[in-house]
C-alpha cells in the first residue's frame, strides 16, 4: 500500500473536505489511508474524557470508511500505545499511569491499568474499523522511558534495560490484538527499535508486526527486521522515499511506503502546516512512489492534476490558480507567510513619520500633531482595511474545511502575531 498519514491531533478537517480530498488522493497514487484520530475518535463511556468537543461522529467514522472504500482507499487507524499520548495522561485521571509523574508523554508499561485501558481504546477504535485488515500501534518516540521509579526499579530486579522493557509492552499490545483480532495485521513505526541491540531482538518473537520508519530516506536495518520473530524474512535495504516517511516491507509484504502529514509535532505544540497546503508537496511524493523518481512526466502529471502550470521545487513555490481541493488556502497562506509581516513592519517601522511623531511614547499619552499625523494616516488606514478584508475572506475558507477552534488557533498564531500591531496603531490613530 502507498500510505497518507492523517495525523487528526491538531488540523483535524471536516468530512465534507475529505469528500473532496479522498479521490484526489486516489487519482495521485495513494491506496490506503492511515488515521491517526487521537481525541478525534467519537470515544464512548469511561473513555468519553479523551474526545474533543469537536470529534468525529460515530457516523462520520463510518462515512469516512464508506468515501475511502468509493476510492478505493484503506483505511488503517492508528493508535499510539506507548509513547505521544499526551491526549490521555493530561488527565488527572490517568495521571497514575505516567512514565514520569511530571511529563504526560509516555505511559508506565508496568501498571496494569495502562493496559487494560490500551485494550479498551483498542477495542472501541478497532469495532468501529472492521473493514481494515491492518491495525497501527505508534510506538514511537517513547520519551523518558526508564527514567521512572517503577522502571528503574524493574532494570534492577531483572538486570534488564529500556529495549527490553519496550519489547515487553510491545509484546503485550500485539498479544492482545492477536489474541482478540484474528487476522489482523500490526504496523508499527521503528525508531525505538534502531535503539535496541541485536540480541535483545533475536531473543523476542513479537508476532506479525511490520515496521514504518518515520523519516525520509530512512530504511530499518535489515539485521533488526529480520529478527522479529521471522516475521520479515528478508527486508529490503532500499529506503522508499515517502513525504516524511518511509515504508520498510518484506517481498511479500503489501505497504510500500507510508507519505505523512502531521499536523502537530505532539498534543502541545503549535499547528504545522495544514492539509489544504501540504497538497502539492504531498502529490509530487504520491507521484514519485508511483513512477518511481520524479521524472519531467511525474512533475507534468501533478501539474495536471493539480491545476498548477509550474512549480520551483527548490523555492517551494507553485505558480497558477490551482484547481484542487482547498486551492483558494494555499494561495491565501502564501500571501501571509509571504507579505503579511513584511508590509506591517515596513509601515511600523520604516515611516518616519510613526517613528518621530507617532511612537509608542506618543501614543501612550495621546499626544501628536495632526500635521505629521495626516501624512501617514491615509496609506496605514487603506493598509489595515486591506488585510481586514483578506483576513474575513481567509476565515470564511479556513471554516469550510476546519472546526473553529483550530480556525481561532491558526489565525492566532500566524495573523494576529502582526495584524494586533497595526490593529493597535490604527485604534491610536483614531
């Protein structure tokens, strides 16, 4: 399968954009679809804590199911079970379960409650997926592990180390899937993994488990592969270059690559970039899986499909209208990363007139001659108008594809960081 990661913890869209965005993926080489829904996922009773107030339906999970299968698209939910879990262990009520009390990263493998309450989001994420024949478990990036008094103090007695304790839940989730989910197949990513010597890999068998690494150009080590429990007899040693990821199979296994697009580095931090431009990147990496580099026919297939008549990969940049789903928010993103700050800050700083007559110093205490005043005043008021228009225009897009508290989020943080400055100045001016 060629993969797009959907990671939902941040920009999560509506259904109706992935009504729209579903076949365009398709049409670009994409088969499968994985989702990772963290509090995006219609959670129900002792779990109904960790769901967003925005997130999805039970119904829109099944339509979402119904659009990808139209496109023959699979779907593979993923659900992190040890480490980027941020989501669950900011709640008081899980906050036993922390590796390390002060950090809501990763969970302690050695509570029995943070399995139990794995096999219960397991059990309603997978229920509600009984079309998928694969199943994808995170295990990445499982900070402070070890660094616990409950795993220090299981080092000690087993003279054992962070591989083995991570081998060991590991086993634990796949032995409950295997167990309850006959026939369905684990992805995991592999980062934990290239930490962990040889022989602490020979000596686990860990069932049918596939393993995705999660950067570009990089292929899991073949001595690693081939030593989960012969699950992966002969892994290829030829990384598949995906847009942030890179699928590593055996010659029978089906996923080829995995093309991700986070949308948050963790439950944290602030918004990457959204979906809506992430779009032609995406498809030049689609295309590049499918023909197998980026030739001069590659670049004019996405082109075509994408509605653009050039791009400048070294720039970044694709010239032309676009005619793809969310075309109008990648145009408009451009425009705030490109002039937004700039003709703000030229207006604040670079007039002489705001400078000597007009500083914070002025303003503070209203005092100003209306003759150097007026000499600004026109070009700052057609300037604020101008972006107050845009920005309305850039809402009214972002809502049509995002819920409101991400379009809040976003403007936040990539318009109003300038716009406030100039909205300040105005206000003071009048």
């Amino acid at each position: 399968m060629r993969l797009v990661h959907l990671d939902l913890k941040g920009a999560a869209p509506r259904v109706s954009y992935l009504e729209e965005v579903f076949p365009l993926l398709s049409q670009l080489g994409a088969n499968g679809i994985l989702i990772e829904y963290e509090d995006m996922f219609p959670f129900k009773g002792e779990l109904e804590i960790l769901k967003s107030p925005y997130a999805y339906s039970e119904e829109d999970i099944e339509r979402i199911q119904q659009l990808a299968e139209l496109h023959k698209l699979e779907v593979v939910p993923l659900v992190q079970t040890f480490g980027h879990v941020e989501f669950i262990l900011k709640h008081e009520k899980y906050q036993h379960l922390r590796e390390v009390e002060r950090f809501p990263n990763s969970f302690n493998p050695h509570v029995p409650d943070t399995l139990a309450l794995l096999k219960s989001i397991l059990s309603q994420v997978i229920e509600k997926h009984r079309r998928s024949t694969w199943i994808h478990i995170g295990a990445d990036e499982v900070f402070h592990l070890g660094e616990g008094m409950d795993s220090k103090n299981w080092m000690s007695r087993n003279k054992g180390d962070t591989g083995t304790i991570y081998l060991k839940h590991i086993k634990e989730v796949l032995g409950f899937i295997a167990t309850q989910y006959w026939g369905l197949r684990a992805l995991m990513w592999d980062d934990m993994l290239r930490k962990i010597s040889v022989g602490a890999l020979r000596g686990e068998s860990m069932g049918t488990v596939a393993v995705v690494a999660p950067e570009l150009g990089v292929s899991a080590a073949p001595t690693c592969m081939a030593t989960l429990a012969g699950v992966v007899p002969s892994a290829r040693q030829e990384p598949v270059p995906g847009s942030m990821g890179t699928w590593v199979s055996g010659e029978h296994e089906e996923p080829q690559a995995s093309s991700c697009r986070w949308h948050r580095y963790d439950h944290y931090s602030v918004l990457c970039e959204l979906l809506p431009v992430g779009i032609p990147s995406l498809a030049i990496c689609l295309q590049t899986l499918v023909n197998g580099g980026f030739t001069e026919e590659t670049k004019r297939k996405v082109l075509d499909t994408l509605g653009f008549q050039s791009m400048q990969l070294e720039q970044s940049t694709c010239e032309g209208r676009g005619a793809f789903p969310g075309a109008e928010i990648y145009h408009m993103v451009e425009q705030v990363n490109g002039h937004l700050k700039e003709s703000i800050l030229k207006a604040l700083e670079e007039e002489s007139a705001i400078k000597g007559w007009f500083s914070p110093y002025h303003r503070k205490r209203q005092f100003g001659n209306p003759r150097n005043m007026e000499s600004f005043g026109s070009k700052v008021l057609k300037l604020h108008e101008d972006w107050e228009s845009f920005v309305r225009d850039l809402r009214a897009h972002l809502e049509r594809v995002y819920f409101p508290d991400m379009v809040e989020e976003w403007i936040e943080e990539n318009v109003n960081l300038y716009l406030d400055q100039l909205r300040g100045l105005v206000r003071d001016y009048r």
